[in-house]
C-alpha cells in the first residue's frame, strides 16, 4: 500500500493542475477509481485514471464524451451486456500510455509513476484538448463521422450498441440524416448470420418505435 501511495502522489502532481486548467472538476470516486468531468452544452467530458492495490499499477482511461439526450435513450434499452461505463464517443490512448501501463504491470516503481504523470500530462494538454474541439459542437462530429468506413464506429460500446448508440445521435441531430444511414443499420441488424442473438433485433425494433416519437434537438 505505501507503494502504492508514493506511485499515486508522483503520478497526480504532475497532472493535477492540467486538469484544473482545463476545467475538470473531481466527481465521487470508488475505491480503485478517480473521476473528472467537464461540463459542456450537450452533456459532458469525463477523464479518469484507476489503481491496482494488488500491483502498485495505475492506468489511464481515455477521454469520454456524454452526451445526455443520447444516453438517457440508451439507458432506457434493454439489450444484452448493457453497461453505464461507455459513454457516447471514447477516444483512443496514444501508444506512450498504453505502453507505460505495461511497463507498470511488470515493475510499478515511483519513477513509471512519475513518467505516466508526465505522459499523461502531455495527453490532456494536447490529445484531450483536441477530443474535446473535435467534439464540443454536434455539427464537429457529424463533419469528424463523415470521415469513418463506417459511421457508427467511434460509437461507444460493442459494435452493435455502438450503432445503436449512432442511430440516436442522427435521430436527435438530423431526421433526414437519420433514414439516410437506416439501410445500413437495418441490413446489420438482420443478418442472422452476423447477428445470431435475437434480443438485440427486440432491442432494435423497440429502438426504432422510440425514434419515431423523437424530435431533433441538436
């Protein structure tokens, strides 16, 4: 634990007035987690790190995006691994993090502590300042989807409740956009080949009622 401890203080003064300057305010945290969370028009950007008691380890999560009238559908579906953890869009670690998270599984010293804080630092001055340009305006990520193979992808979630999930998003932001990216999702859906599990066309079709009666708001 005192490892533990000294891994902590090394890691999160470096990164602490990073946070503070860009306006991510401490939430309620578990026993293994710390939450951040930055107020915005549409909802909210949330960063977090967590701690392995066991390892002496502390790993970074990436930047999430909220948003509120997304999710607050999604919670209401039922469909299978449901999980509250996702958030609407996640970004992607740089390579120097993922890589420092190894490097700390096998030796957790103060001095990885240390380079983690620095690396994480780097993350939120640059990586997350530009997440969050790229996705404080529902038009930004209407332009940034537009660039995808396809377009439910940077959805958060399995790739299913990622495209359930991007159907919302163009259902409050666009109707027209909406029925235009339909076809894709509804050949997905009943590809029994792909999709063998039938709660997650239940969950679709319920979806598609819910949609129905939803005005676009962004």
């Amino acid at each position: 634990m005192e490892q533990l401890i000294r891994n902590l203080e090394s890691f999160y003064k470096v990164i602490e007035q990073a946070l503070i300057r860009h306006g991510y305010v401490a939430q309620e945290r578990d026993k293994k987690s710390f939450y951040f969370s930055k107020k915005f028009e549409y909802g909210q950007f949330t960063f977090s790190f967590r701690v392995h008691p066991h390892t002496s380890a502390i790993e970074v999560e990436p930047v999430r995006l909220y948003l509120d009238a997304v999710e607050e559908i999604m919670q209401g579906l039922d469909y299978p691994d449901k999980t509250k953890k996702w958030g609407t869009i996640c970004d992607e670690l740089p390579s120097e993090l993922t890589s420092l998270h190894e490097r700390m599984k096998q030796n957790p010293t103060e001095e990885l502590a240390l380079a983690l804080g620095v690396a994480t630092f780097h993350y939120i001055e640059e990586g997350i300042n530009q997440f969050e340009q790229d996705h404080s305006t529902p038009d930004n990520i209407v332009e940034k989807l537009e660039y995808e193979d396809f377009w439910a992808v940077p959805f958060s979630g399995s790739p299913l409740e990622g495209m359930l999930r991007g159907l919302v998003f163009y259902r409050l932001f666009d109707e027209d956009l909406y029925y235009y990216k339909r076809p894709e999702s509804d050949a997905i859906i009943e590809n029994r080949e792909f999709i063998p599990d039938d709660s997650w066309r239940v969950c679709y079709y319920e979806l598609e009622k819910i949609l129905r009666t939803v005005k676009p708001i962004y």
